[in-house]
C-alpha cells in the first residue's frame, strides 16, 4: 500500500509542478482551440506543434540552417549573373548556330 501511496504522490506533485509552470493551462487552451476549430485539420499533431511552439523560442540549429540558407541564396544569384555575363561573351566569340550548321 505504501508503493501505491509514493506513486500517487509523485504524480500528485508533478501535476502541481505542471500547473504551476503554466503547461496545463498551455495545453488546454491549445486543446480547446483545436476542439472549437470548425474544419478540423488534416494533423492535430501539426496543429498542436503550430499553436505550440509559437510561444518557444527558436532552436539555434535552425536559425544557423536559415543563416547558411541565405547565404547559398546570395551566393547562387551571383553564380547565375556571373552565367549571364559568360554567355553574353561567348555569344560574341562564336557564330551564330546557322552558320555553324551551313558549314
């Protein structure tokens, strides 16, 4: 009986622990905006993750991955100008592909 006791204190304490920190109240108003949703989503775990972690800051790995992101951006506008520029050159160098054909 006293396992019973521990256990059921244990569980006791961390629902005050969660109520105090402000999960319960959390989940519940998410659970409460996914029951009033009219046209419930095709995930509610996705909907859950959206409500969800608006309020949670941002993993830094994520925010290096946009970091490196925009850089690749940056760095393949450059590559595809850099293109542009080349292909105009050696338009001027080479025949056009009629004359290369009547040859």
């Amino acid at each position: 009986m006293a396992h019973y006791k521990a256990a059921d204190s244990k569980r006791e304490q961390f629902r005050r622990y969660l109520e105090k920190s402000g999960v319960l109240d959390t989940l519940t108003k998410v659970l409460v905006a996914l029951y009033e949703e009219p046209e419930k989503p095709n995930s509610a775990l996705d909907f859950l993750k959206h409500h969800l972690g608006a309020a949670t800051p941002e993993n830094p790995e994520i925010e290096l991955l946009r970091l490196e992101l925009a850089e690749m951006k940056e760095k393949y506008e450059a590559i595809v100008e850099e293109n542009k520029k080349l292909k105009t050159k050696l338009a001027q160098y080479e025949p056009p592909q009629e004359e290369k054909r009547a040859e």
